[in-house]
C-alpha cells in the first residue's frame, strides 16, 4: 500500500508537471539530501560499519573435504559427502 501511495504521488507530481508552464526544478544536492534521509541508507550505512570491523585476513571458512566413499570396490554405489569447518566469530572479528 505504501509502494502505491508513492507512486501515484510521483505519478500525480509528473503529469502536473507537463502541464504546468514553469518546469520543476530538483537539483542533484535535493535527491541525494532525500536519499541520505531515508531510513534504509541508514541501515545500510551500519550493516556496513559492521562490516568494516571484520578481521579479512581469516577466512570464515576454514577447511572443506569432499570426499567420496563405497562399502564394494564398485564406482556404481558411492556416497559422497562436503565437511565444512568455519573459523569462529570471535577470531573474525
């Protein structure tokens, strides 16, 4: 309901645009000062902060062995399997 909302006053604001005399004028500075209010630039800004924080230098994952297995010496009935194994959040971070 919001996303509609939104786009019939954008909607609105364009066609009383094109038939006014005067055209609107938004400068680059409007849209980015609006953009930089809008709640999701916020969280995005932390989630990145957050990010920013992380020690890169080990990964989250440390080790992966696929392996593959049979009970017989026949290649027609194996099992394979993946085994992670991830370094914790504290050395990370």
């Amino acid at each position: 309901m919001r996303h509609f909302t939104l786009f019939c006053l954008i909607f609105s604001g364009l066609i009383f645009a094109a038939f006014t005399e005067t055209p609107i004028k938004i400068s680059v500075m409007d849209i980015l000062d609006s953009a930089q209010k809008e709640r999701r630039f916020g969280m995005n800004n932390q989630t990145l902060s957050q990010l920013n924080t992380l020690n890169y230098r080990l990964p989250f994952v440390k080790d992966i062995d696929l392996r593959y297995d049979t009970d017989e010496l026949t290649n027609t009935q194996g099992q394979y399997a993946a085994y992670f194994s991830f370094n914790t959040f504290k050395l990370i971070s």
